[in-house]
C-alpha cells in the first residue's frame, strides 16, 4: 500500500484523495478558492490525521501506519467526525468518548416523548422483505428507548413522520451523496431534522445465513447506529460502542454499550425502567464509571473472600 508508513514530508501520488477523505468526514478545511489538495503530507494533514486518530481510538502516530490504513478502508458512517470543520454546515463537538452535534441539540417534547417513524414507499430494496425491515427496525429503536424515556411508534404517513427512512442511491439532493458499495454505508441529520437515510448501492442484510455476500451489511447494525445519530449523538472514538464511526461487512454489532448510554442519557435522562446491566461492562476499560463500579465488586468480592477464609479459619479451630 502506498501510502503505508508515509509521515510528514514525503510526497505520495493519491495523497490529494486522501485529503478529500478527510475532508470530507470534517477533518479539513475546504481548499481555498481555485485550488485543490496536493499530494503533499503537510503540517495541516498531520495535525488532521493526529485528530482521526484520536477520536476513532488508534494510537495517536501522526503516520499512515497499519493500524490507521485499517480504520480509513474499513466502511463507514457519512456523518463526520470532528468539531474542527462542518461537513453539512453542522459542527459535531467531540469529548473524549461519545459527542453530540454542535450545540448538543435534542428532540424538545413533552414528555413521555414519543417520536413517530415511517419508511418511505418508493425509496426501498427489493430483495429484503418489508416485514424483515420493519422487525429489524423496531429492534433497533426498541433497544434505545430501553435507556432513555422516549418512545418510538411507526406510522404510516411518512410525509409528517418525525423520522424518514429511505434507501437513496448516489448524488440525492441533501448534499451527502452516496458512493456505491460500501465506503459510506448511511447518514443520518441531527435533532430535530429525521431524515435517516441508507446507501441502496449496499448489500443489506437481516441473516447472514441467508444473505452469503461477502460485502453485505447488517442493517439492524447501521440502524441502531444511525437512530444515535437521530437521537442526538455524534460519533464515539470506544471502537466497541454502537457510535463508533465504521462497522465491517458481515458484522452483527448491535448492543448499545455503557459509552452510548451515558451519552444519550445525558440528552434525555434514564428511562426509569431502565436497569443497569453488566454486560453492558464488556467494554470496560474505558469509563471511569464502570471502573468505579468494578472496583466496588472487587471490593465486595474481596470481602466475601476474606469472610470465607475466616470462617474455613473457624472450622478449623472446631
Ligand atoms: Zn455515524
Ligand atoms: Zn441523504
């Protein structure tokens, strides 16, 4: 690979594209008027890549290394990831894990809130059945509103739906065009705009049993992710969350993790049935809270043992 190991300095042919990725998902700045990107590795591209590293979770380099060649190639998310540049004129305003749109904007409702969804008629596929599209779905809404008190129904007039669903192909008018099978797999707008949109250039799939594409997507994957986005959510650097940025084909990853939770929860707050779940802890390593909380296990567990031991000590002396 050509651009494998290149740091600052060194001139690669396809340079200029890759400045256009990184434009792209807000990590550029546009090129001044009647000028375009060079292949030149350039101070402006170091510092873009030391924040791509950053908030997708790689060691932070400032190198093209293996390790971040994987992250560019693998399929993504068409929502940027920066709050340096906007990509769509909305700014996304990252924290160390999860991030929300600039301004952190939310759906206002009164509460119980319940936003309705529709699937668009004429924007579909064909080779996924509806019903399969509505299950998929409503799994991936109900698995957020077991967090936070709002609500999803689906309605079937999707001209006043507060949600908008739709497969649309290429250049489609909201300024966001898809570029066929996979690369970008789907974006959706921030509070309070709906519109949710997967590439129809993409092989999706509900059963990789089924469905044997070497390339296919798992749509319940993209539409857990992309009602984040819906929600209130920008992108999270904890590769394991549902709001990291990229998924790869034939992956099933639709769990919301403990990072998704406490960033949507800090939108709307818990839903009060809401229980904490352990495994929810898989991932670990990462908040400061989990961590908090496993180390008051160990501690009890600890206890427990030193409890034990004195009663087998105990015993023993009987
Ligand atoms: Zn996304
Ligand atoms: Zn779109």
């Amino acid at each position: 690979m050509r651009f494998l190991d290149a740091g600052k300095g060194s001139q690669v042919d396809g340079m200029a594209e890759l400045k256009s990725y990184f434009r792209r998902f807000g990590y550029l700045p546009i090129p001044p008027e009647n000028t375009t990107f060079t292949d030149l590795f350039d101070d402006e591209f170091e510092n873009a890549l030391l924040s791509y590293q950053k908030n997708l979770g790689i060691f932070e380099t400032g190198k093209l290394d293996s390790d971040t060649m994987k992250v560019i190639v693998s399929p993504r998310c068409g929502v940027g990831d920066s709050d340096s540049y906007s990509t769509n004129g909305k700014k996304v305003k990252t924290t160390r894990r999860y991030a929300y749109f600039y301004g952190a904007p939310r759906w206002v409702r009164r509460s119980p809130i319940t936003l309705t969804y529709a699937f668009s008629q004429t924007h579909t596929i064909d080779y996924v059945s509806h019903s399969d599209v509505r299950l998929a779905f409503e799994r991936a809404f109900a698995r957020w509103s077991a967090v936070i008190p709002v609500n999803f129904k689906e309605s079937e007039d999707y001209s006043v739906a507060d949600i908008r669903i739709g497969w649309y192909g290429g250049d489609h008018g909201d300024g966001e065009a898809f570029d066929g099978v996979l690369g970008v797999l789907a974006h959706a707008f921030s509070p309070e705009n709906g519109r949710f949109h997967l590439d129809a250039a993409e092989r999706w799939a509900v059963d990789f049993d089924e469905e044997k594409s070497k390339a296919a997507v798992d749509l319940e994957s993209v539409a857990t992710h992309e009602i984040g986005h819906v929600l209130g959510l920008g992108h999270s650097s904890v590769k394991e969350a549902i709001m990291y940025p990229s998924l790869s084909p034939r992956t099933r990853k639709v769990e919301l993790r403990i990072d998704d939770v406490e960033g949507v929860q800090a939108l709307y707050g818990s839903n009060p049935n809401y229980r904490y779940d352990s495994k929810l802890e898989s991932d670990i390593s990462l908040g400061c809270g989990v961590d908090l909380e496993r180390r008051k296990r160990l501690m009890m567990w600890t206890v427990t043992v030193v409890i034990l031991e004195i009663m087998i000590f105990l015993i023993h002396l009987i």
